[in-house]
C-alpha cells in the first residue's frame, strides 16, 4: 500500500509501469506482426492496452509543478504516442498499414521517454538490456551530467529525407575505441525510426549507431555507390568528436537497408568490416558481376524470418547458400516466428559476434 499524500506521485508510481509494460509488449508484437493475420498480434496485446488506455486517462488531467512541466509534457506526449500504436495495432484486422503506423508511433513514444531516463528510474531501466535491470539505483555510469546531448539528427525530421539520427551514448571513454553500427532502414522507412530498434543496447554496451534516412521512399538499390558518399561522411562526422574503432564498422540494414547492406559491403574499397543483413534480398548483379567473392574477407550475419510475408524464408536460404559458397564462416540465423520485421531480439547475439568489447557477459 502506497501511503503517500502527493496524488501526482501516486498516480505517477501506479501508471509509469503500465506504460513500460506496454511499450514492451509492442515491441514484442512488431516481430511477430504479420499483415494477413493479424488477430494473434492482437489477442496478445489485448491484456495490455485497455490498462494501458486507463493509465493515460488518469494521468492527462494531472498538473505538473512548474519546476516540471517540461516533464509532465513529455511523459504525457510518450503516453500518447503509445496509445495509438494499440490503436493501430488493433485496426490491424481491417486497415493494411496498421502495423507500419504502430512501428512509427512506437518509435515516437520511446523518442519521447528517453530525455527522462535519467530522472526516473524504471524510465532508466526500460533503456537497458534486461541483464542489466536488477540494479536498484542509476549507477553513476548513467546518472553522469552529459556534456552534450547522445542523440544528434542532422536534417532528419519525419519530414525530411537524405538526413540522419545518431546516438553517442554520453558515458564513452574517450581515449577508448568505439564500435560504430551503420542501420539502414527498409523501403518507406525513417532513420529516426531505425535508430529506436539500437538505442537500449547502445546505451547499455556502448557503442555509436548511426541511422540515415534515404533520400527517395527507399535507397537506390540500382545505383548503389550512390549511397556511400553519404554513408562515409556520416562516419567521418562522429569521428571528428569520438575516437571510432575503424577495425569495428558494422553495416546493417532490415528489407531494402539489408540488400544495400550486401550491395556496399561486397565492394572494392568498402570500409565495413562487418555486414548484418535482415529479412533482405541479394542483389543478382552482385553474383553476375562476381562481386560476392568478396564476402570471403568479410564477417557477415544474416538473419531471416521463419514467417517473413514479404521475402520468404527461402529467399534467406538461398542468399545464405550463395555467400556461404564464399565465406565457410558466415552465421545465419532463421528466427522462428518472425515476420517481415527487424529481429531486435536477435541483438544479444549479434553484439558479441560484433566485438568481444559488446559482450555483457565478459
């Protein structure tokens, strides 16, 4: 029993766990959302979203002091954000881009929890990988002042195109190397979007993510060399104030972002040490033109759904047969159940595969 006589700190302690809880659930369902069927998303969601629809109907009508008003304002706005993605997720059964627009507004619910991560402690939590929750307290590793701001976007509000969003989580050693990921959206994708599916294990392991946004709905997949100018300025601009490791440069991407992946990881001169391709294709030119030898000196990850609705699992197969004719050493990892999706899940492998520096558990 909560004795305390503050109804906003009351509210505030009853409500904040149901919207974490929620936001979690949702991420949960954005790997096994599948457009055609729908209702198995939806049945698992349900526990969740009528409380969480309460929660945000007792907190909205709360003032907040005005010492925290920029608080209350981005706590309520997260709130929000999380309700329509229950909103759309539960139209899913009736409206085709449901499912993209719970992805975006998720995303935009997280964006705006984050700046109160370091003032509130289940905030905290929800930004870190579950191993590292059972602290009670904020250590000082995070709770730390920083001296500028870890999320940077450059020309890159919804929008916009042909910009990025970049994290550099505050609490880096700056005379210590730092992995860089480079995450490429999918087809009608946004980086701001991309970045939210790296934020909690960059945070939590430390690493710099930088997640660019097409200029056009998708990335010139028949044009690719098109897109490195862009992609190695990106690169060049954290290590103007961040001491990168240039030995640990993963590219990533999910659908078109992971044909990019290939299409610029097998060629001459690429400075990515490490390609991680999800639920995407392989281009043919690269096979006609023999440029997939080059995954030979390559370190590649490739991930596929069991359930993908929009490349079938055979088309991960297949891709895996092809460079694995080339590289005897590549992983690739089927996860059953996912669909068309970015398989956040399948981060806590992938990191230290990456860099022994990422592994949690060293």
């Amino acid at each position: 029993m909560n004795d305390s006589t503050d109804p906003l700190a009351d509210t505030l302690t009853e409500t904040l766990p149901v919207l974490l809880t929620a936001l979690e659930a949702m991420e949960v369902a954005q790997q096994a959302f599948h457009p055609a069927r729908p209702e198995s998303v939806i049945e698992f969601l349900n526990p969740f979203l009528e409380p969480l629809s309460d929660a945000q109907a007792r907190l909205e009508p709360l003032a907040f002091p005005e010492h925290v008003e920029k608080f209350g304002l981005q706590l309520k706005t997260a709130f929000t954000y999380a309700v329509r993605s229950a909103e759309n997720y539960r139209s899913a059964g009736t409206s085709p881009d449901s499912g993209m627009r719970a992805a975006r507004t998720l995303s935009k619910a997280r964006a705006h929890l984050f700046p109160l991560a370091t003032l509130l402690n289940p905030i905290h939590q929800f930004f870190l990988e579950p191993s590292l929750r059972v602290q009670p307290q904020i250590s000082e590793l995070w709770q730390q002042e920083p001296l500028k701001t870890p999320l940077i976007h450059i020309e890159n509000d919804y929008d916009q195109r042909g910009g990025a969003s970049i994290f550099i989580p505050h609490w880096l050693d700056p005379n210590q190397a730092t992995p860089v990921v480079v995450a490429l959206h999918g087809g009608t994708g946004h980086g701001r979007d991309m970045l939210w599916s790296w934020v909690r294990e960059a945070r939590s392991r430390g690493f710099v993510v930088i997640a660019p946004t097409s200029q056009d709905q998708t990335w010139q997949l028949h044009h690719p060399e098109q897109e490195m100018p862009a992609l190695l300025a990106l690169i060049e601009f954290v290590a103007q104030n961040t001491l990168i490791d240039r030995k640990k440069i993963m590219l990533t991407g999910m659908s078109d972002g992971a044909t990019l992946t290939l299409q610029l990881g097998l060629s001459q001169g690429s400075p990515f040490t490490h390609l991680a391709p999800f639920s995407g294709t392989l281009d043919p030119a690269l096979i006609e033109t023999g440029a997939v030898a080059l995954a030979r000196d390559k370190s590649i990850y490739l991930v596929h759904g069991s359930q993908d609705w929009m490349f079938p699992v055979e088309v991960g197969k297949m891709t895996h047969q092809i460079l694995e004719a080339h590289n005897h050493h590549m992983i690739y990892r089927e996860i059953d159940g996912l669909g068309h999706a970015f398989a956040r899940s399948e981060l806590t492998r992938l990191l230290p595969w990456f860099s022994d520096a990422l592994n949690l558990e060293s």
